[in-house]
C-alpha cells in the first residue's frame, strides 16, 4: 500500500511536470514548463483544500536527496568562472535587491494574513 501510494503520488508530480511543458510547447508560453507545471500542482492542492497524502509520499524522496540536484548548478559556476567574475557587482546587487523585496514581500503578506486572523468576523 505504501509503494502504491508513493508511486501515485509521485505520477501526480511527474503528470504536473509534463502537463506544463507540453502547455508550454502548444502556446509557446515565455515561462519554464516546470513553473507552469508547479502553478498546476499547486493549483490543484489549493483546490483540495489541503495536500493528499500520497503527493506527500511521492514527493518524499525527492526532497530528501534535493541536495544532488544543485550539483548541475554549481558546477555550472565553477564551469563560467570568468563570466561570473567580471558580472561579480551585478550579481551581488540582484541577490541583494531580489532578497530584500522578497523579505518585504513575504513580511507584507504576513502581516496582512496575521490582521485578518486577529480580525473577529
């Protein structure tokens, strides 16, 4: 029962994938098909109202082994070094920028989801 139910959960995440990239090829959308994959996943989450166990289960062993998936990523930097280098001031400036409005975002949001809950209805 527990191999079914990481299996099915883990086809849910595969079909979510592969459902946006097709979107994606179809109407030649600017966006990664993994994105549009993920906002369907999600989007189907949020229609349940809360997450089936088995996208749980299936999603289980990938987020256990997430660390092997950034090895493309830094070897990619190790790999453009140079470009990397002489872009050094503006990457740090968009890491910097990107995280402080993704601070504030998150704190505003926050604040506000914390306003209504307080809020008596």
């Amino acid at each position: 029962m527990h191999v079914t139910s990481t299996l099915t959960g883990w086809l849910i995440i595969v079909g979510c994938y592969l459902v946006g990239e097709f979107l994606v090829l179809v109407t030649d959308l600017p966006l990664p098909g993994a994105l549009i994959g993920l906002l369907l996943l999600l989007g189907g989450l949020l229609l349940r109202q809360r997450p089936p166990e088995t996208v749980g289960r299936g999603a289980q062993p990938l987020l256990s082994h997430m660390s092997v998936l950034f090895v493309p990523a830094v070897i990619g930097v190790g790999l453009f070094w140079a470009e990397v280098r002489e872009n050094a001031l503006g990457i740090a400036l968009a890491l910097v920028a990107t995280t402080i409005v993704a601070l504030g975002a998150t704190a505003w949001f926050a604040q506000r989801l914390l306003i209504k809950a307080k809020r008596p209805d």
